[in-house]
C-alpha cells in the first residue's frame, strides 16, 4: 500500500506530475462522457421511430382505441395477414 502525501508536503515536480496526472484522467473522463451521451441520443432516436412505428401499426390494423393490449394489437394483424392471403389467392 502506498502512503499519501499531503500536498503541502509534495515537491513541485511531484505536483506537476500528479497534476499531469489528473489531466489525463480527466480528458479520459470526459471522452467517455461524450461517447456515452452519443448513445442515450442514438438510442432516444432509435426509441423515438420505433414508437412512431408502433403508431402507424396500430393505426393500420385499426388499433387506435385507448386501452387496446399488445395481444389484441398482434391479433388484428395477424387477422389482416390472414385475409390479405385470401385476397391473393
């Protein structure tokens, strides 16, 4: 285990070094901010058109009622498919 020094009791050279020191961790610091605030932005985005997706999905299987569950959303599109392939055939 190393001892700690108080600062006062550093010298000059040992305190640019330390102060050198805590530059580079900072700027490691901050560049990992950076990238991570990139990617909550990303993932808003991303988060952002897959809920506009979902809209227009329930919107096109005539989902629009306040209320209506994940299930029932899932059975009027499979309903539509179903009758889309009739159509088709």
């Amino acid at each position: 285990m190393t001892e700690h020094k108080s600062t006062a009791d550093l010298s000059r050279e040992e305190l640019e070094v330390a102060f050198d020191e805590l530059v580079i961790h900072f700027e490691k610091t901050v560049r990992h901010l950076e990238h991570a605030t990139q990617l909550l932005a990303k993932l808003g985005k991303e988060q952002g058109q897959a809920l506009a997706w979902l809209k227009e999905i329930r919107h096109a299987a005539g989902a629009t009622a306040p209320g209506i569950s994940h299930r029932e959303v899932c059975l009027l599109i499979k309903d539509l498919r179903h009758k889309a392939m009739e159509v088709q055939h």
